[in-house]
C-alpha cells in the first residue's frame, strides 16, 4: 500500500545494454529437432519439396531469431513511477514509458540495500504502460533495473536488453510483527496523574468530545491525525505528554524481525497518542514524529542482512525458457488442431488409405482437441489413458505388418502409420504452450514426410496448406495478450515481411542443387498389386496377356492409353496410334533422360523388329529386389564416376516393361527381373498403377568434344545387324545420306548434319500420309511426303546412318516434356511415347539422338538449382493466371481495410464520442510530459505554451470531467463541437 502521495523518478539513466539472446519459448526445441528430422527425410527420399520446406524452416529460424532482436533493439525506457514509501508484501503500480516499434515484456528489479530483486513484470505497450507488482525485502532501494524481452512477431527465439535508472530513493519497510518489542513509558517532571489503561491507547474515544462548560482548553487533546470519515480525539488526564521510548537491538539473527517488532510498538504508541522514540542498543534516544518516520526507520535499522545470497553456479537453474506465459488458448488449440489435420491427410492420401481410416485418424484428432480445449480439465493419468487408447486404436487401423518386408517398405508401411499415432497421442498433451509446440513440430515432420512420398499436381497446393496452417497455429500459441490495438501500418509490415521472407527462401535455394536422390539404402520400390506374367521375359500387356504388338484401344494401360505400337515386339513406321494428355510416369531424378525401354535393330522397309525379329532372345533372370545387371550388347566398357538414381512411378497400369534411362545397372524392384541381351528389361509380373520402382544408371560423359574424337566409325566395323539395310532402300537415299554428310569428318557430325537437314526440310506431323503399299517408307518420307511423326524420323535417320557404315538402332520409350519443379519429378503423358536413334560409339556405348526432343547429351546436362526451378514457376504461375492473382491481391488488400475500419468503428461505438476525446486529450497531455494516471486539472498544467493555450487546456478538462462525472451534465452536439474544436486546437 502506498504510503505518500509522491512518486519516485529517474534522476539518471546509464545507455541500454546490448541485446542479447536470453532463450527459447517453452516447446521451441522439438521445432529444431523436427528440422534435423526432416532434414533426414529428405537425405532418403531426395525429393525436392522437402528440400524446400527445409529452406522454409531455415528462414523461419532466422526470421525469429531477427524478429526477437527488433523487438528490443528499439526499445527505451524513460521514466518509471511508482510510491516511494511501502511495506514488505505490498502492492505496486508502476507506470513506465517506453518507446518502441514492438510490444515487450518488462522485468523491474530494485538495487539497493536489500539486494537485487525482482518487484514487478509485465507487457508493456510503446508509450505509457502500468504494471502491478508486490514490494521486495525491506531497505532502501536507489536504483531500478529493467530488463525488457520480446520473441516478435514469430515467438520463439526471446532476446533481453537491460537498461539500469537511478531513482529517489524507494524505502521498503518491513511488516509489523505480531508482538512487540520492549518499551519504556515516560513523562515530564509534571506531577499529575498518569494514563490509568494497562493497555495504552483503550481510554481513546471515537469522535469528536463535546466541551462542557467548565472545562479547561486543556481537556480536549484535538486530534494529530485524521482517519477516513471520522475525527480520532484523545481524552487527556494530565497536559504532560506521553513518551514511548522503545528499545532495538543490533546484531541480532534476523534484524529484519527485530525491526517489524520495534514497528509494531511504535505504531501503537501513536495511535495511543504518545510522542514515540526508538534507541538502539542503549544508545540515544531517536524521536519519531509519525507514521512515515517509523517506515523509514524500520527500513534503514540494521542492513546488514537484507541482502539475499547468491546460489552457487551448479544450484541455478539451466534451460529455462524466458517465456512468461504457459497457458494456450482456445483459438489457439483450435488452429492447432486444423493444422495436424492437414499434415494427416497430406500423409494418408497418397499411402492410399479409405475414408473409414480417415475418419477413425480426424476423429482422434477431434476427440484430443475436445479433452484439451476443454474448461473442465481432466486428471492427467485420465488425459493421458485416453490418448494412449486413441494412438493404439489408430495404429491398428492403419498398421499392416504383413506388408513390412524390408527396410524400404518400413520407410513406406510402418513409419508414417508410427508417426501418426503418435501426434494423435501427442495431442491430448496440447495443455500448454509446451504441448502445443511438440505437437507442431510432430505435424511438421508428418508434412516432410508426405513432401518427400507426394509426387502429384497437388503437392503445392498441399504444402501450401500444411505450412500456411502451422504459421498461423505457432503464430497463436505464442500470441501474448495486447494491450493497445496494432497500428494500421502493420499489417503492411507483415505483408512486406512475408514477402521478404519468400524471396529469402528463393535466394537459398537458388544455391541448392536438385538434389540427385535418395539414400541408397532406402531406394524406394513397392507394387501395389503382384499379376505375374508367362513366359521368360517376353512382353505382357497390363492384363497379363502377351502383347505381340500394334496399337491397343485398351485405355486403362500405358500401352493402350497411348495406343503407341513401339512397346511390342514390332514397330510398323506407318502406326502412331492414339496419343493423348493422360500422364503416365512421373519420374524423380536429377537429369531429364530417355526413359527407354525397347529395342529395334531389324527393318524391313517398313516395320521394325526386336533383334532378330523373334522374341525368343537370350534373357537372364534375377530374383530381386535389388537387382544387379550386366554388361548388354554395345555397353559401354568405360563408365563415368555420375551415378543418376531414377524413381518411377507408375500413374496408369503399365506391361512388364521396366523403363531406365542408359546405362542401368541396378535395378530396385519388388519382382523377378528379366535382363534380354539388347539391354531391354522385362518384370515378370506388370506393374500396375500405383506401383514404384528405382533405377540406378551411369551417366556416361559424352560431350560433342568427346564423341568427336572417335572420330569416323564406319572404319572400325561393327555388328551386322546393326548396319542391316532391307532390300527396298533406294539409291536416292543412300545419295542424300553422303551429300548431306559431305562436309562431315567424324560421326558425330554426320549424326547433327542429318539432325539439322530434318529439322529444315521435315514438317512434324501426326496425321503423316500411310506410304503406299510395295514403296519403301523412307523414301516415301524422305522424297515424297516431308511430314512424319518420330517413327518415322528416327527411321530414316538410322538407315541414312547405316547406309554410311554407321551403326544405329531404333529405342522406344518416354522423353519427359515437363517437370514438377516442386515435387522435383519429370512428367512424361501418353503423347510423350517416342522413338529415337542409337548410335554405338564404342566406350561411351550407346547415345541417344534425336532433333524433335530437347534432351541434352549425358555429358551436356547440368544441375538446375531448385531455386530457379521454383522461381520459374512462381513466374509461370503467375504470369498464366495474372487476372486472378490481381483480383486475389486487391480482394485482400480491400478485406484488410474493412477489417481495419469495421474494429475502429466498433471501438468507437464501445466507447463513445466523449470517451475518445477524453483518450486523445490524455495522449496529448502524456506526449508533453504529464503522468499517465493523473486528473484531467493534472493533465491540463501540461500545456504551458502560452495562457491561451493552458486557458483552453483547463476549459477542456473541466468539461471532460463534467461529462464523466457530473449529474447534471447534458451531452449536446453543440457543446461536443465545441469540445473537439478545443482539442484540435491543443495539438496545432
């Protein structure tokens, strides 16, 4: 309780310290540990969208590490105020001045003394602020610490700043005691009668003692001292005064006991109406005149054991987080609550689970947030029981162990079911801030899993939703109460922020490479259905059925989805079949590549044929899953050190072709493997939809430099049917191979000088005339018709090839034609089928060429960054929808205002047009060095600029006041007119 009306003020003020970290926020660690985590996924699974949600994380980092610095960094304290004279245990107002950009919380701590403590914290606006404290230990205090600390906006990194304020001087009294402490009652040499009471102060009368007549002056003692509502008088015997001379000792165990006995007998002897003096240890006598001088007194006896020890180092308490609140609220819980059900569906969905699995896995998660949200709080082992019951059921639901057979399918079948049940679990330990932080960090790690298996058009939608979910759920746990409304400005400071913050994420990646894919030890590979096939290794469509060849109307596989006829034992050159948009792999790795998968080397002028025109080739079969190959005819004997993992995932039922891109020498596949001598690769069982399989190649280093210095190969001879002409080619032909070619010296610039004279001279085009029968279809394309679709090109490449020595074949197979620059996997539809020449260039083997795909030479390919892949589809994005993306900013931009005006609105209405002039005149008076707390007459003394000013000042308060206060006050739109045109004067 406050002893006088004065109040202490800063005389000097020492610089404010540095900012410094003082911690994390309650539950802030498993964030990191969740980060570390996700990095791990995303060294097994090598997929782009988890890289990038380690970038995001990395720059939430920092941006909370920068946010919990500019929340002190700016802040200055300028005044502190508060009662100079208290008891131990009393209450505290403070009322502080700050300047900021930022809400903070402040730590006062008084020096003096009885030590440094701490007496009162609090959040603290920019501007005057009061926080409520209790008095410290008894002595006197001339100096105040304030430590201000502030997570930001983001909330979890807390950064402190100290400053220290030389102040009057703040006694702290202590308590009085129950007892007393001894005493002796003295008089003057008067002879007279003495107080009769055994107990001093009972002959004290209530009121005022009316004087009769005959009574001396001296009979009435008029009262010293003046209570609420009542005068105290004190009936006197005698005129000699009464003298309470109470005895202290020094050098007691606890001079603070000492000194609240020695209060508890001097305040008796003034409310007993007797002069009162202390004398400590014998000595002097010290008189005190009242109640304020007793304080005072009892506040500076015997100081010497006022200050409170220091623990030694290893007794104070470590990891303690700076966070002054625990508690969660209900939004927050609620959010939290949104933000683990999209990371769970995020999962779920692609590991193809039901609608019951979905609904039992949403219904603990509603369940978790009923308990914990609720008001009425369960016993904890009864909280806990619940959500052990609610882990295990979930668990069950989605656990099967019969599918668990390796490491790569645990990572797949076991993982994220655990993963699951245990943020279900985790959720009903969601009581406090603590909680909801390790639920956070537990969805995250989900939403990184699900980044790393996800490789559909909808992952960046999915992450969209999972990170902007999270945001806004770790935003509103670490949300502290405000105690004045934002500025307008910034919510244009969180969109720049957030902006900023993007293109952070943008510039690191830009500096990471694609990544060049998973772990070796988790190469991913599952089927999701086992259909073997029969035969050794010769083709099967999707259903089974051996495909002898030609285009299908079966749109349900890959084969007959494109209707393309070079997945078959032949390839007639006059077939394209029905090509359309349907995707059909989805492959994750580092390089675009020819997907290959069969091989023509045999022609007839008109259809292809695998080898030797039979499918009776020789084959060898491997076991698996993981299955080693071996060297094919034409392989490469040199290999480069650039190993390039390929995953591919099967969108459609596809035939037992396993599709690589060259050279494959490992293959991860949950089915016996069939390796034919050509290098084609056949499953025994088809591989329907859903399933997934990884490849690992050797990427050879052909460059035109390197392939140029073979020079002619026609010199060095080769196998004859690679060189195999059919009896229909024409001399024409074989004439427009060598004028094409006649400048070329080597064969690498025969194959581009063919290349470029297609690209001038031949019009692509799916709807080619069929050559006539008994003609043969490269000369027919060649010299009659110009159009022609890849077939047709890459045949009449090779045999021009062949007609000049060089050895060339036919591969079919998928090129990608897009990429998935967020999930980081290539697309390839169903028009994507193509057909390309092989040209065996002796070490590196066989190479790929073809003018009508854009797929660089293995030596050629570089790296992109991710950060460029995203950027680029960032601007792809907005540059195919920037209607929508203008009609979405302005939407917001207007949702913004309305919010804004529709609260300023309502705040007005709450507090009422003469409510508001009472807060500017306030402000306006604070701003000019008045109190915070003080009258409206203290306020107006603040205007001194000149008499006009201080007359209007004193008018304005008058009538405030009136408004507030009086009975007969009539609120009028004259006298409020009037009212506002004096205050606006005031603020010119």
């Amino acid at each position: 309780m406050s002893r006088s009306g004065r109040r202490t003020a800063p005389l000097t003020a020492r610089p404010p310290g540095r900012p410094r970290p003082a911690g994390l926020s309650h539950g802030a660690l498993s964030l990191i540990a969740a980060w570390f985590a996700a990095g791990t996924i995303a060294l097994l699974t090598g997929a782009t969208a988890v890289v990038i949600l380690l970038a995001v994380g990395l720059v939430a980092m920092i941006a909370a590490v920068i946010s919990g610095w500019r929340g002190v960094s700016g802040t200055r304290m300028h005044s502190v105020v508060t009662s100079p004279l208290v008891a131990t245990g009393d209450e505290m107002t403070w009322h502080i001045e700050v300047t900021g950009s930022q809400p903070a919380h402040l730590i006062l701590r008084l020096a003096g003394d009885g030590g440094r403590q701490t007496v009162a914290h609090g959040w603290v606006n920019p501007g005057t602020s009061t926080i409520g404290g209790t008095a410290p230990r008894r002595g006197v205090y001339r100096a105040v610490e304030a430590e201000w600390c502030s997570a930001g906006r983001v909330g979890l990194v807390w950064w402190r700043r100290r400053c220290r304020l030389t102040i009057t001087e703040l006694v702290v009294a202590p308590r009085a005691a129950a007892d007393g402490a001894p005493l002796a009652l003295a008089t003057d040499e008067a002879e007279g009668e003495r107080v009769t009471s055994t107990h001093p102060g009972r002959d004290e009368l209530d009121g005022v003692h009316s004087w009769r007549d005959g009574d001396e002056l001296t009979g009435i003692h008029w009262p010293s001292t003046l209570r609420t509502g009542e005068f105290v008088v004190r009936q006197r015997f005698r005129e000699h005064d009464e003298r309470w001379v109470v005895h202290a000792r020094t050098g007691t165990t606890d001079s603070t006991a000492e000194a609240a006995r020695v209060r508890h007998t001097l305040e008796r002897g003034l409310a007993a109406g007797a002069t009162v003096a202390v004398q400590v240890d014998g000595g002097s006598a010290v008189d005190l005149v009242d109640d304020a001088a007793v304080l005072h007194w009892a506040a500076r006896f015997d100081p010497h054991d006022s200050a409170q020890p220091t623990l030694p180092w290893w007794k104070r308490a470590v990891l303690v987080s700076p966070e002054p609140d625990r508690a969660l609220s209900a939004t927050a819980r609620r959010l939290l609550s949104i933000a683990t059900a999209v990371s769970m569906l995020m999962v779920l969905e692609p590991l193809g689970y039901g609608s019951t699995a979905v609904a039992v896995v949403l219904t603990a998660v509603l369940v978790a947030a009923l308990v914990t949200g609720s008001r009425r709080q369960l016993p904890d082992v009864y909280r806990q029981l619940l959500g052990l019951v609610a882990g295990v059921a979930v668990g069950a639901v989605l656990i099967d162990f019969t599918a668990i057979d390796s490491v790569g399918a645990s990572l797949r079948y076991l993982l994220p079911q655990v993963l699951v049940s245990l943020v279900v679990m985790q959720g009903f330990e969601c009581v406090d801030r603590r909680g909801a932080r390790v639920t956070l960090a537990c969805a995250a790690v989900l939403t990184a899993y699900a980044a790393g298996i996800r490789i559909d058009d909808h992952l960046s939608l999915w992450l969209l939703a999972a990170v902007g979910s999270m945001a806004i759920a770790s935003h509103q746990v670490g949300r502290h109460r405000q105690l004045h409304p934002r500025p307008w400005h910034s919510n244009v400071t969180r969109v720049v922020s957030f902006l900023v913050a993007a293109a952070a994420v943008v510039a690191i990646l830009a500096v990471v490479p694609v990544p060049r894919g998973p772990a070796q030890l988790t190469l991913p590979t599952w089927l999701t259905e086992l259909r073997p096939t029969q035969g050794r290794g010769e083709l099967a469509a999707a259903d089974g059925s051996p495909l002898l060849g030609g285009p299908t109307n079966n749109r349900t596989s890959a084969a007959g989805a494109s209707g393309y006829p070079g997945f078959s034992t032949t390839m007639d050159t006059s077939l394209r079949g029905d090509l359309g948009d349907e995707v059909i792999l989805r492959v994750r790795s580092p390089y675009p590549d020819f997907w290959r998968g069969q091989t023509f080397s045999n022609f007839d002028g008109r259809t292809w044929y695998v080898e030797d025109g039979t499918a009776n080739v020789k084959a060898d079969r491997t076991e698996g899953p993981d299955h080693l190959l071996k060297l094919a005819d034409g392989d490469a004997s040199l290999y480069g050190n650039d190993e390039m993992v390929q995953t591919f995932y099967l969108q459609v039922d596809m035939p037992n072709i396993v599709f690589a891109a060259y050279r494959a020498k490992r293959v991860l596949l949950n089915a016996p493997l069939w390796q034919r001598s050509d290098g084609a690769l056949r499953a025994d069982v088809v591989l329907p939809a859903g399933s997934a399989y990884t490849v690992v190649s050797d990427r050879t280093e052909a460059t035109p430099d390197v392939l140029r210095r073979y020079g002619d190969l026609a010199r060095f001879g080769s196998p004859g049917r690679y060189l195999q002409l059919p009896d229909s080619v024409t001399d024409r032909t074989r004439a427009l191979a060598r004028e094409i070619t006649a400048g070329s010296t080597t064969t690498y610039d025969a194959i581009r000088a063919i290349e470029s004279w297609m690209n001038a001279n031949i019009t692509y085009d799916l709807s080619a005339p069929v050559p006539p029968e008994g003609t043969d279809s490269v000369d027919q394309f060649l010299f009659e018709s110009q159009t022609g679709f890849c077939e047709q090109i890459a045949t009449a490449t090779a045999i021009m090839l062949r007609t000049l020595g060089i050895p060339a074949r036919i591969a079919t197979g998928y090129v990608p034609s897009s990429r998935d620059k967020v999930a980081g996997v290539w697309i390839s539809r169903a028009r994507d089928a193509h057909a390309w020449v092989e040209v065996n260039f002796r070490d590196p083997g066989w190479i790929a060429f073809d003018p009508t795909a854009s797929v660089p030479l293995s030596g050629e390919a570089r790296l992109h960054t991710i950060g460029a892949d995203l950027a680029a589809a960032i601007g792809a994005v907005i540059g195919e929808h920037i209607t929508l993306v203008l009609l979405v900013a302005l939407g917001g931009a207007a949702l913004l205002v309305a919010v804004r005006l529709t609260r300023r609105w309502w705040r007005r209405r709450r507090r009422g047009r003469w409510g508001l002039l009472q807060d500017h005149f306030a402000a306006e008076a604070v701003a000019r060095g008045a109190p915070p707390t003080a009258a409206n007459a203290q306020l107006a003394a603040a205007f001194t600029d000149d008499d006009a000013i201080a007359a209007t000042a004193a008018a304005l308060a008058a009538e405030l006041d009136a408004s507030a206060f009086s009975a007969t006050w009539v609120d009028d739109d004259e006298t409020y007119a009037r009212t506002r045109a004096a205050l606006r004067s005031l603020r010119v």
